[in-house]
C-alpha cells in the first residue's frame, strides 16, 4: 500500500460521512484551529526565529496575525457564502427555478513552501475547511521547526481523519502526490508547479497553482520618487528578499533614476542598516539558496553588498547599471538584492516586460491615472499597487494568484472559500405542466425555439 494510503483512505471516509459539510461544523473548527494557534503561538514565533532569524513583530504581523485576520473575516462571512443561490431561469425553462449548490471537493492537499512557512500553510486551510473539506497539510522541509509546530496545532485542533499535516521532503510530496486527491492547493516555484500539475493531470485532480517570477517596480518620471523608493525597499528587503510578491526589480524612467536611487539607499539604510548590524536581520534559508544569490551580487553595487556565510546572512544590497542581460535578471531573485535598470521611454519598457514571463505582481510609480491605466492594461500579470508595493496581498476583497508561469486560480477571502468550491448547478423543474416544444414528435419545437433563441 501506498504510504499514506491509509491517511487519504480514513480522510474520505471521514468527508463521506458528510459532518465536515455543516455550517456548524465548519465554524467550530475554524475556531478551534484559532484556539490551537494561541496555545502555540510562542512556539511558532521561537520557531521561525530558529528556522531563519524572522523576528517576533515582523512574523506576527505576516504571518500569525495575517491568518487571525482570515480567520475571522470568514467566519464573520461564511453563512453568507455557503448559501445555495437562486439565479434567473430562462423563458425556455418557464415553470422551473435555477440554484447553485455550493459543495466542497472533498480531500485536498495543500503544499507550501518556507518562505512564509506558516502563513501559506494555513491560510489556504483557511478555505478548505471553511467550504466543508478535509485537508492534508504538507509544509516545507527547509523550515522544519515551523512544520513541527505546524503539525502540533494541527494535532491539537484536529483529528488526523479532518485534518492532518505531515512532515518530510521531496519523497513525500511525491508520495503525497501519487494519491487521488479531490482538489491541490501548491504554493511554491513554477518549476515544481509543473510536477505538481502533471500529477495532478494523472487523477484528473483541480489545482491551484500559487506561484513566483520577477515582479517589476516601475517607477515613472511622474512618480512621487522619495515616496516610491520608501515602499520599494520596505517591500523588496522584508523578509530579506524571500516573499513572492517582492519587487524583484525596479525599472526607472532614466530621467528620475539618479534620485530615486539616492531615495533607496537612504530608506534602505534607515529600515535595515541596524537589524544587519546587530545580527537580527533574516537569513536566507539554506546554502544552496545563499551561494546562488551571493553570485548574483556583481556589477555596480551601490549599496550593501556585505555577505556572512556563517549565519547566511546578505545585507540588503542595490545594484545600479543592470540590463537584461545580467544574472539578476535570469531568474526570480527571491532574496535581498535589488537591481535597477532604466527606460527612455514608458512605451518601450512596457514592451519590454510584456517579453518576460507573466509576473506575480507587478507596481507602477506615478502621479498621472492615464500612465498607472496604461501600464494596468498592457502588461498581463497577477495582480499588484499603484504607488505601493506588497500591500494589496492583504486587502482580503482582493483576489491573490497569478497568471501563467507565477500560477493559476486565487485565494484569500471569499476567494478561498469558492477556490474549495465545486459550484452544483440544479434547475428544479416543474411537474404541473410538460410543455412539448421539445420533445422530437412536437410540431412546434422548431417555430419555438427559432422565436425564443432568434
Ligand atoms: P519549492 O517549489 O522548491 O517548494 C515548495 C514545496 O514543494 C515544498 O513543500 C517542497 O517540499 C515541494 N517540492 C520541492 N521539490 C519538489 C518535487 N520535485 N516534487 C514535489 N514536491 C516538491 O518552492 P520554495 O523554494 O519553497 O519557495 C519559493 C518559491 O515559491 C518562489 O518561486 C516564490 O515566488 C514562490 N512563492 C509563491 C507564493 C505565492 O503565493 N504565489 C508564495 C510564496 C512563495
């Protein structure tokens, strides 16, 4: 047998039962999972200080309080959202109604990655439970004291056959994968997207694929420019560098570059320069992660630069004169070095982007509604600010996700609950009368239908 067979064999029989699918039931458990997370929330916030130095009000606010904030916003909303919907039938369909049933899938996975170890584990739980699923949570091995504390809540909160969260690495994702799962829920890379989608291709399986790639910061001649480099390098260097909708780099009108790069290095040295100093700056998550972007630091480095293998650490760093050609610009940075590059004209850097890969996130820097539109409309990717980085991630109105290589469908809100949602559609027809347009022996199914669908 298969490993977790018999996990995957005891959660259907468990969904089957049909108790996860009560409005009562699911807001119990929402509550009880909040409960659970209280119990260990000083574990949590010492593990992610052990797993990579994120300190105490920075995870928090990113990640403990970010699913709190979910969490009650759903419970606060879900009565509405669980309700079947009558909607319009068609004069074709006269005497019947029409609804739409809203019914959970049944056993889901959900996969996350480390970088927002607990947050992306469990905000997408969030909507699993809240649409009436059972869930398998597989966090990520590179932070290890995290999916600890992760599966203790879990154990806390849940019985395995609901919901359970299961430790280890690539082996037993694979394992995991093999299974037939009603719907996946991944967050991480678009290269392991691909392997996730090609299992889930083999079952025929939903997914949601929440990916990554290189979000712009455009930053326009018309830009409010202090204020620009102030929020592009509290965005870019959170979490140092290691957040999916950070700013991987900015593209600056040639006219303004010179400023807004003396702007950055002010803020940037002004938010940062204390916490590398005493140490208290994140770390990048493994070696592997840091030799890779240590070797992306090369070219004219304007500010930081500074790298300390002992603890992983890389100092917030600004690299000015890049063009596409760079290593910075091959692959997602997705760590605390900023290249900038710069444009003549705004026509052509949006052409230049619209070369790339679709973006997770993309923001633009401008005082003029006409240029903030144009950039809107011409380039296609997730989602994203106007004079603003990072922040739209958690206004929960706003569907998250991307497009085409940074992912697909969305989440967060209301958005969690309909991604965790098969829509049943019923037309609740009439037996009083049994018109005969349309069966084949009526005279009248031709004339009908041409008047009706002309
Ligand atoms: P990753 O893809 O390496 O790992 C994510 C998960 O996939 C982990 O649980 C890991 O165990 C598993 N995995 C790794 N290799 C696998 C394989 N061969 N087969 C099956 N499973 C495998 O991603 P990561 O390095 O943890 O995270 C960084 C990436 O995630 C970045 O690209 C970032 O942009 C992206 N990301 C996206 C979002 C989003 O919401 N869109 C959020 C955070 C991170």
């Amino acid at each position: 047998m298969k490993m977790y067979e018999s996990l995957f064999n005891r959660q259907k029989q468990f969904y089957q039962s049909g108790r996860t699918k009560t409005l009562s039931f699911r807001i119990e458990a929402l509550k009880q999972l909040k409960r659970s997370i209280r119990y260990y929330e000083s574990a949590l916030l010492d593990a992610m200080e052990k797993d990579f130095n994120k300190g105490r009000a920075e995870a928090y606010l990113t990640e403990i309080g970010y699913v709190y904030n979910e969490i009650n916003y759903t419970m606060k909303h879900l009565e509405e959202w669980a309700e079947t919907k009558k909607v319009k039938t068609p004069a074709t369909h006269i005497g019947s109604t029409s609804k739409i049933y809203k019914e959970p899938y049944g056993v889901t996975l959900i996969i996350a990655p480390w970088n927002y170890p607990f947050n992306l584990t469990v905000a997408p739980l969030i909507g699993a439970i809240s649409a009436g699923n059972t869930a398998i949570l597989k966090p990520s091995e590179h932070t290890p004291t995290v999916a600890g504390v992760i599966s203790n809540i879990m154990t806390l909160a849940f019985p395995e056959k609901y919901v359970a969260s299961v430790e280890g690495g690539i082996e037993t994702n694979q394992s995991l994968l093999s299974l037939p799962f009603n719907y996946i829920f991944y967050t991480g890379s678009s290269h392991v997207g691909r392997i996730v989608m090609e299992s889930a291709a083999r079952h025929l399986t939903p997914v949601t694929l929440e990916l990554g790639g290189k979000s712009p910061a455009i930053v326009t001649k018309h830009a409010d420019v202090k204020l620009a480099a102030k929020r592009i390098v509290w965005g870019k260097f959170l979490n140092a560098g290691q957040t999916c909708v950070a700013p991987d780099f900015v593209y600056a009108d040639a006219k303004i570059k010179k400023k807004l790069i003396h702007h950055m290095k002010y803020y940037t040295e002004k938010f940062y320069a204390e916490a590398f100093k005493t140490g208290t700056y994140m770390n990048i998550v493994n070696q592997n992660h840091f030799e890779r972007l240590r070797g992306l630091i090369q070219g004219n480095v304007v500010y930081g630069g500074t790298t300390r293998p002992a603890t992983l650490t890389i100092e917030p760093t600004i690299i000015d004169d890049v063009d596409f050609g760079h290593d910075a610009m091959q692959e997602e940075v997705f760590g605390p070095i900023l290249p900038v590059l710069q444009f003549e004209s705004l026509d052509k850097a949006i052409l230049d982007i619209r070369d790339l890969p679709d973006p997770l996130a993309l923001y633009v820097f401008t005082d003029r509604k006409s240029e903030a539109k144009n950039v809107i409309r011409s380039i296609p990717f997730g989602g994203g600010a106007v004079n603003d980085t990072v922040f739209h991630l958690v206004n929960p109105h706003l569907p998250f996700g991307g497009r085409g290589n940074s992912g697909m469908g969305k989440y967060h809100g209301r958005y969690s609950f309909d991604t965790f949602t098969h829509e049943k559609s019923i037309l609740h027809q009439t037996t009083c009368i049994d018109f005969p347009f349309r069966y084949p022996d009526s005279k009248l199914l031709g004339k009908a239908i041409k008047y009706l669908w002309k």
